[in-house]
C-alpha cells in the first residue's frame, strides 16, 4: 500500500490514432491514509483486492498496443477501485449504491462492509474521482481534435463465478462479454470485436461503456465498447497468475484495434 503511485496515466499512441484503451480497475493500489479508512483487515483487504481487480488487464491492453499496427493511446488508472471507482456515477444515477459500490466504496464483493456506511465520500471525490474524469475528458478532447473522433474500448475482467455484488449475475457469462450504448456504440464497432474475439455476448453480465460525462449522450463521434473478458480464460482465479490465454485475447484486442478505420 503506496502513496507514491500517481492516480492515472496517460499513454501516449500514434498521433493518427483516434483509438483509447481505457483501464479502471487493473491496479492494487491504496494510498495509506486511503487504506485507514478501510475496516478490513490486511489479509482481508488483500483477498478482496484479488476478487475486485481486473487483473492483468493493464499488462494486456499494453501488449495489444504492442502487436497493433497503429498505436492506440492508453488511459491506465494506477489505483484500486477501491480508493475511488472511476466508471461510477458520482451521485444517485448510480444502481451500483444500492450495494454501497458507488464511486466510493462502502461494501466488498460479497457484500461486507468495506467503509462505513457514513463515510464522507467527498474528500476521495475531489481528491481522485474528479482530477480523473477531467484528465479523460481532456484525452477525450484532444483526440477529437487530432483525428476528428474517438474510440474508447473499455478493458475489464470479470469472474467465472457470480460474485454477491453482481446485481445481473444471474445471466450468460460468454468468455467475452462486450457492453454496450446505445448512442455511443456503433454496429459496426460490435462487428468488429465479434471478429476479433470469437465468441462473445452482449451485455451479460455487465451492460454498458464508459463516456466522459461532456461527450455522453451528446457527441456522436466518441463510440465506445466495454470489453469485459472471462478470468478463467487467461489466469488463475481469484488473483492469480496469467496464463497463455492473456497473449492470445492481446492479439484479439489488438486486432480490434486495427478494425477501427483510420
């Protein structure tokens, strides 16, 4: 647990690139003053971390931009989810309160206290949720600016197993689960990962992408697609190793990247 670790950081592509591989939830991260105000205790913490990160998913987003033929630009956030969630609404918008996972957490997976439930979210708001957003809203902008539009392809992992948290853990969990918008997410954008990864579904368990709150709804030439990838098809659950499935789903997200027209 490190206060040394910047909150985010954005990678840099191709200048041509209008492609965004964003990471929210790949790191393990917790500032100690952050860490003080989480009840578990440290084997505890360390064993919710291994269920709620998306483990590994920084190390493959950066090989995809390795294979792929134009460098797509990457937004890693360098955090836990735990210290804030930045594809959380920040207000009552977000159903992910009703199980105290808001853009701060107050609850863990399996529905244990995390915070207490009259933690002042506010300070982790202002101190990590906001610089966020407006550093991807920026990013956002400039790619617009460069290229004339943007494609932000949102990179998760999600478990075999149902977790307690899952509000729709009740339906398929297909080795790739791609969410999608309905402004945001073109057929053509669908297509093209169903070509890349093979077999995949739509919007089970986990529905929807990520769009910076400027550009959602608004702005027609930012798409967006949440690739959402089954653990057990590239490592040892929960919070263990990679196997060689990670190189093989790298070459797939690369792939999709090089979908995008240009």
């Amino acid at each position: 647990m490190t206060s040394a670790v910047p909150s985010f950081e954005l990678v840099p592509g191709a200048g041509e690139s209008p492609v965004i591989l964003h990471v929210p939830h790949s790191a393990r991260a917790i500032p100690g003053d952050v860490r003080a105000g989480i009840v578990l205790d440290d084997a505890a913490l360390e064993r919710e971390l291994d269920h709620i990160v998306d483990a590994h998913t920084a190390e493959l987003a950066e090989r995809a931009a390795g294979l792929a033929a134009v460098t797509p630009w990457r937004f890693v956030n360098r955090l836990s989810r735990l210290v804030v969630d930045p594809e959380r609404f920040p207000d009552e918008r977000e159903e992910m309160l009703s199980v105290g996972m808001g853009a701060v957490y107050t609850r863990t997976t399996d529905r244990k206290v995390l915070r207490p439930a009259e933690t002042d979210p506010e300070p982790l708001l202002a101190r990590y949720f906001r610089p966020y957003a407006r550093a991807m809203t920026e990013a956002v902008a400039e790619r617009l600016a460069v290229a004339g539009r943007v494609v932000l392809v949102d990179v998760h992992s999600y478990p075999g197993a149902a977790l307690p948290y899952e509000l729709h853990g009740d339906g398929p969990r297909p080795p790739v689960c791609l969410g999608t918008d309905p402004f945001h997410t073109p057929p053509e954008l669908v297509a093209a990962a169903r070509e890349a990864f093979g077999e995949v579904g739509l919007d089970s368990p986990f529905s929807g992408t990520y769009v910076p709150l400027e550009f959602y709804g608004r702005d027609p030439r930012v798409s967006a697609l949440m690739v959402e990838i089954r653990r057990d098809t590239y490592m040892t659950e929960p919070g263990g190793p990679a196997g060689p499935g990670l190189e093989r789903l790298a070459s797939a997200l690369a792939a999709l990247v090089d979908a995008v027209p240009r």
